[in-house]
C-alpha cells in the first residue's frame, strides 16, 4: 500500500439543535498505521471516525481523505457489507481471515440469530478482508469473550492501512497504537506513543498547567489587593486637593492645594493607580489564558432496596432453541432477593436468551427491575431520549445528575437526537435506579462505557442493596460485583449442546 494519510484541515462540525460545536478547529494528521482515539462518551469520537471516512461532512474546514475507507459502527443490527461474498470468496486472504474470527458459512442466512460478538467478528472480518486505504474501528472489543478479543486482536495486526481504533480496551489502545488522539472538547490533543505513554503525559500536562494557573491567580489576587490600596491612596490625595469645605477666607489652605496641583505632588498616587492597572489587565489575561479542565463529580449512590420475597424469580428446568440444531439446556435455577449473580460463557452459548427468558418469568412490579439489554437499536435509544427529555423537570434533574456522575455532560445529552451507545446506557441506569428496584440485570453492561464510567458503575453497583444478575466478559468487573456463577459451556458428548452449571463462586 503506498504513503497515505488521513488529515483534518481545521474542521469544525455541529449536530443540529446543538447549541456549541461537538468539534471545533480541528487539525490532526492520521498516517499509516493505528492511530487510539480516546475520551468520555459522548464527546465526539466516533463522529470523527465519521468524518475520517466521508460518512459525515464537515460544516467547516476540510477532510483529506483517501480513496476507500471504511467505518464499523459500534452497532451490529445489520449484516456488513460484502459479508456473503467474503463467505463464498476462495481466495487465500479470504480463507485466512475466515479461519482467523472463526466466521462460519451459516452466518449470512442467520444473522438475527448470531450472539453480537459473532456479528462483531463477521463486521471486522469483511472490513478488513476488503484491504481498505482507512480502517476506522468503533469499540471492536464489545460483546467479545477473552479468545474472541484475541482472535481480533491478531487480525487488526494484519492490517497495513490507516487504522483508526476508539475503544475502552487499553490493550488494544497499547500494544496496537503508536498515537493517540485525546478529546475532550472543546480541545483534541495528539499525543506519540500509545494510550498508557499519552495519558500520562496528559496528566502531567494538566498538573503543569493547573500549576502555573495558580501562580496567574496568585499573582492576580496580590496586584488586586495593590489595586485596592492604591486606589485608597488616590481617593485620599484627591480629598486633599479638594477646596470644597474649606472656608471661604482660608488663603493658606487654597494655596497650598494650588501649589500641589502645579508641582503635580498630589497626582502620583494616581499615576500609580493607572499604571497598575495596567499590570493588573495584563495578569487577567494570562489567568484567563490558561484552559484548566473542570472536574465533574463523579460516582453515584446507587438507591434500592431488598426484596421482602423469598426469590426473586424461580425458573425451572427446561431447554431453549438457539438457531438450527443448537440449543441450551439449564437446570432449576432461583434468585434470592439478595444475591448477586454472574452468567458467563463463550459467545453465541445462549446468554442473552436465557436473560430473556428469565425476564418472562419475573413476577415483579415493573418499577421494581431495572433492566439493560446488551444492545439497544437506533430507533429504540431515540424513543429512549424523547422519553427522558419528555420527563418532569425534577425526575429529569435527578436523571441528569446521575448521568453527569457516570461521566457525560449532560447539556450535550440533551441536545443530541443520535445518542451514542454509551449514552443511552446511562440514561436507562438512571431512569431506573430512581425507582428503588428491587433487582438489576445488565446484559454486558460495561459495553460501550468509557473507562472512567465502568470504574463509577461498578462502585454504585457495589453499594446497591438489591440483587444484581450481570452478564459480562469483564471477569475483573465480576470479580468485584459478584459471588455466584452460572456458567454455560459446550456438552461434549452432544453436537450443538450448550449446558448452563450453577457455582457457588464467582
């Protein structure tokens, strides 16, 4: 593949009914190779991936773009492009790539059935088998187990073009990138190296720059109290050459004060003031000058309460159908009001459908469950959004507070008609944990977050009372919430057989 690159010419690009730019003067230089792009959802990184790939155009400034780029989406509702063809390709990079994510012939003709961590695999392996000039990548790793995130991880190396990565995965934004794009609007700032080296230099930029403010505020504050002491000297010196109040026939008084006025003795104090003043414009300017982030509150306290029932669900024995000639077969299986609860297995086993067969079976009040399935259409995050915009203004206040605390802004939020993944997520947490519920089940539910946001969701589910059925491949994010595993794992003596084991040990 010849020299290419992607570049940004200050470009600046506003979604509709916002009300600031979601990106503003944006100049950056993509080459070859993988390039991290990372920060809080929400602040604009994959509509740069847009824009890198000439999905989107921007309102101001321009994008250089080469000739094929492609963009996979964060989302796997519909088939990829050029999926069936990559199926039935011979060719040897076809082959390869088939064998490298495990894609299977069947995938085409049933792709509502595939768990999303197999459509994931499918999206990456026809993008990549097409040998695009520009590969951008949104959150690759979601919904993927440990072997499957290997899989891909060893595929993305193949790949020679201009690679644009945003993801939540540091291993991927480490051992994969040697830039990295940091954004938090309004500024961008690139970075050498990858994720670890940037933000740590990210960090010690801030303390520098947070330093020097407060030396400008310093000096600031110290000319301020000049200022007022000068201008105590001035006003005195000028009720010194005031005649009025002096009596009319005091001659002495009079002349003194005129032979003041025409040495100018009685003007230094208000020279002095001027000349401060100017010292002192100067000072503000530099303390405005310096763009120190604000720090949001984060973390939440997560309400709820436990369950007066003895169980929250019973759900007998049975089997379920996971497509042609695969299925699962779970055993008697029960939740107290109190447990908490990890569901785990390889993709495509039957999770997501034992999940949804489980939430059948509650026999809870509607208000009592929060509920967050592992993906959440377009059209259905905009009903979402419309709702949460629609609620009373002190519902929405505390709903807006607590999506602040998991680490969006939530002005942006609100403006937005597209929300991202991530977003949407959070606003169905929040709806939900105002409520009190009795029971919380969250299907991979640190996809799509930001790394400052799954550290605050996993501390407020930490200190919630009520129960709490998770299903994740974040084993470090199990670890810490849960004691119990369901585990479903292939029966070897039976072709297509998945078998859901209850442990007692996460």
């Amino acid at each position: 593949m010849t020299d290419l690159s992607v570049l940004f010419q200050n470009v600046s690009f506003t979604y509709e009914r916002a009300a600031q730019p979601l990106i503003h003067d944006l100049s950056v230089h993509f080459p070859q190779g993988w390039t991290g792009i990372v920060g809080a959802n929400g602040v604009g990184k994959s509509t740069i991936l847009k824009l890198a790939t000439g999905n989107l155009e921007p309102q101001v400034g321009r994008v250089i773009i080469p000739e094929y780029a492609i963009y996979c989406q964060q989302r796997t509702d519909d088939a990829p492009d050029r999926l069936y063809d990559l199926i039935h390709a011979h060719d040897g990079i076809a082959f390869r790539m088939k064998g490298r994510l495990g894609i299977e012939d069947e995938w085409i003709d049933r792709w509502k059935t595939l768990s999303h961590g197999e459509r994931k695999r499918a999206q990456i392996a026809a993008a990549i088998w097409r040998n695009p000039h520009v590969l951008a990548v949104d959150e690759p790793t979601n919904h993927l187990d440990a072997e499957a995130q290997d899989m891909l991880f060893e595929a993305l190396l193949t790949f020679r073009g201009i690679g644009m990565l945003v993801s939540h995965d540091r291993r991927f934004l480490d051992e994969l990138c040697h830039q990295c794009l940091f954004v938090e609007p309004p500024d961008a700032v690139l970075r050498p190296g990858n994720y670890s080296r940037g933000l740590q230099q990210a960090e010690q930029d801030e303390i520098t720059i947070q330093r020097q403010y407060n030396q400008a505020k310093h000096d600031f504050s110290r000319l301020k109290r000049e200022e007022a002491k000068r201008r105590g000297a001035a006003s005195q010196a000028d009720r010194k050459r005031s005649k009025r109040g002096l009596a009319p026939k005091d001659h002495d008084a009079r002349e003194k004060i005129d032979a003041a006025r025409v040495t100018a003795k009685d003007g230094v104090a208000g020279k002095r003031l001027n000349q401060l003043q100017g010292r002192l414009s100067q000072a503000h300017t530099k303390m405005d000058g310096f763009r120190v982030k604000k720090r949001y509150q984060m973390g939440i306290w997560m309400p709820g309460e436990k369950s007066k029932r003895n169980t929250l669900f019973t759900v007998h024995a049975g089997s379920l159908p996971l497509g042609t000639d695969r299925w699962l077969d779970f055993p008697n299986v029960a939740m107290k009001p109190d447990d908490r609860i990890a569901l785990t297995g390889l993709n495509g086993c039957g999770k997501s459908t034992l999940i949804e067969h489980i939430m059948q079976s509650l026999h809870l009040e509607e208000n009592q469950v929060v509920y967050i399935p592992q993906e959440i259409d377009i059209h259905a995050s905009q009903d979402i959004l419309s709702r949460a915009k629609n609620l009373p203004n002190e519902k929405l206040g505390h709903m807006m507070t607590i999506v602040s605390r998991l680490g969006s802004r939530p002005h942006r939020l609100l403006e937005s008609t597209d929300p991202s993944p991530g977003e949407i997520r959070k606003i169905l947490l929040a709806i939900g944990i105002a409520n009190e519920p009795h029971l919380i089940v969250m299907d991979e539910p640190t996809n799509h977050l930001d790394l400052p946001s799954i550290e605050c969701l996993e501390s407020a589910l930490a200190d919630c009372p009520c129960g709490l059925l998770l299903v994740s491949h974040d084993r470090r994010f199990l670890d810490a919430l849960t004691q119990t595993r369901w585990h479903i794992s292939v029966d070897s003596g039976t072709m297509g057989k998945y078998v859901l084991e209850v442990l007692h040990s996460a």
